[in-house]
C-alpha cells in the first residue's frame, strides 16, 4: 500500500493529530494550502484527512457542502481513500449508545448540515472514492485553546471550579484526539478490508461533570466546586456573536445522556487502547500547569 496522505486541515485539531499519528507510522504527509487546487495536491495520495472545518461554525450551510465537494472531486480525481472526522449531532435525541444502526433524525440546524454531508460520502463511495467515517464525541487535546473542554468546563479551574453547561449527573462522549487519530491511522492501514463506506464510531471516554470534578480533585489534591455556566448568556449575545449563537443551538447535546458504542472500533481494531482517562484528564492539567 502506497503510503503518502493529504492532510486538510493539518494546522487544526483533528488534522494536526491525525498528521502527526500518520508520521509516526511511517507515512509521507503532505500537507495542504488552503486556497490552492485540492485535486492536484492529491494527485499520487492514497489517503485524504478530511480536516478542514469553518472556525467557530461560521456559515456551515454554505461552507461543509463546498467543502464535501472538493474532497469528494479529489478523491474521485486521485483514487485516494477519504478519512471523514464525524460528529454525533445527526443522531439527534435517539437513545444512546449510538452507533452505524443508529437512525439519523437530527433535531438542530448543524445536524441537519452534518447528516446531508454524510449522505454525500456514502453516496460517492459507491461508485468512488472509498471513505472512512470516524465518528467522536467532543474533542479533547491539551492546551488547545479551541476546545470546549479547555475553554468553558475547565476554564476556571485554577480557581477550584469546574463549569457545567447542563446537569452534572449527564453522561456526554468525548474523543481524546490523539487517540482518535492513532485509530484513524490504523483503520486506514486496512485499505480493502473495510467496506466503501465505513460509519465507525470511536467510543473514546465517556464521562458526568460530576465524575470529572471528582477526578481533578483527587489529582490534584485540591476540592472543585461545580458551577452552572449561566445559559442566558448565549441567548443574551447571539444577536451579536456568531459562535454565542451556534452553540446554543447544540446545548441538547449537554441534557441529553449519550455515548458511543465501541464494538465496530474493536472489531476492526482489535489490539486498539485508549489512552486511561486520568491520564488524559492529567495531561489537560498539566498544560494548565496546576500538576
């Protein structure tokens, strides 16, 4: 198998892991320049990372469609397989643990945007290209300023306190993107032995606000308080503010218990190990420099 892969996105968070992964395994990666003639840049690749997405969900119902286009034209162009980071917001408030069987009944304006740009991929591979669908909760990644985690819930946690978007006893999927792009990598390397479309679901760790005060405290040796962000405010400012807007729309998502299942990962990967969940939470600390 040719090993050299275009990375879209390779500055961001999902890319960036997925790139740095793909190296430690012993692939060429090239990295795409935005702007610039996608089709050609892929030409010779045998994988293309999916990585762009519009910062701060800027005008997703013009932006993914256009985006989808191209990466599908430069699989269709290159033959190379298409590895797809998926969210969960096409699931909606279907019951979890959800997975390839779940059915997509989307209840905000970003699942509906996400579940039309899935139907696109699974469309084109049956004729071309192949793609990988790798489906996470939020996204977690030391000191990346980007991420809710470290944003919102931990912002405040040098000052013993721990920020809850909705109730505390709420289950709520994360992917830990190094391991995400570790199993993204792995799944790549199966070529023809996954299906033209692969829906897979990367369980990663799933987690209550209650149970990770509990974890930073006995980490760090210090008590945390749990505090409700005051979801008002993102009413008050979406007039003004974009992202106040977007996420508020996707608040369900902090109300609703949800997970992901983890048997399609472990039966195409079977040996595959998450990182531990303290040492993941352990490494956001760290960055924070409070351990």
């Amino acid at each position: 198998m040719d090993k050299t892969a275009l990375v879209l996105g390779a500055s961001g968070g999902f890319g960036g892991q997925v790139a740095l992964a793909l190296q430690a395994a012993g692939w060429r990666v090239n990295r795409y320049s935005r702007g610039t003639d996608m089709a050609a840049a892929a030409k010779g690749a045998a994988l293309i990372v999916n990585g762009l997405n519009p910062p701060a969900y800027h005008a997703w119902d013009r932006l993914i469609p256009e985006i989808t286009a191209s990466v599908i034209g430069a699989g269709r162009t290159s033959g190379a397989t298409l590895l797809v980071p998926g969210n969960v917001y096409p699931y909606g408030m279907e019951p979890a643990p959800w997975g390839p069987d779940t059915p997509h009944r989307p209840t905000s304006r970003k699942g509906r945007i996400r579940a039309e740009m899935e139907t696109r991929y699974r469309d084109a591979a049956e004729h071309g290209p192949r793609t990988i669908l790798l489906r996470g909760g939020d996204f977690l990644l030391p000191g990346a300023p980007q991420m809710l985690m470290n944003r919102m819930i931990l912002g405040k946690v040098a000052r013993g306190r721990i920020t809850a978007l909705g109730p505390a006893d709420v289950i709520h999927a994360y992917a830990y993107l190094p391991d995400m792009a570790r199993a993204a990598v792995g799944l790549a390397t199966l070529g023809d032995a996954l299906p033209a479309y692969a829906d897979i679901p990367f369980a990663g760790h799933a987690f209550t606000i209650n149970d990770l005060a509990a974890r930073v405290a006995r980490l760090t040796g210090r008590p945390m308080q749990i505090v409700q962000f005051p979801l008002w405010f993102f009413t008050a400012l979406s007039p003004v503010w974009e992202l106040a807007r977007e996420l508020r729309e996707m608040l369900y998502l902090n109300r609703h218990p949800h997970w992901l299942d983890p048997d399609p990962l472990r039966h195409w990967l079977p040996g595959f190990q998450d990182t531990p969940l303290d040492a993941v939470i352990l490494a956001h600390l760290q960055a924070l420099r409070l351990v």
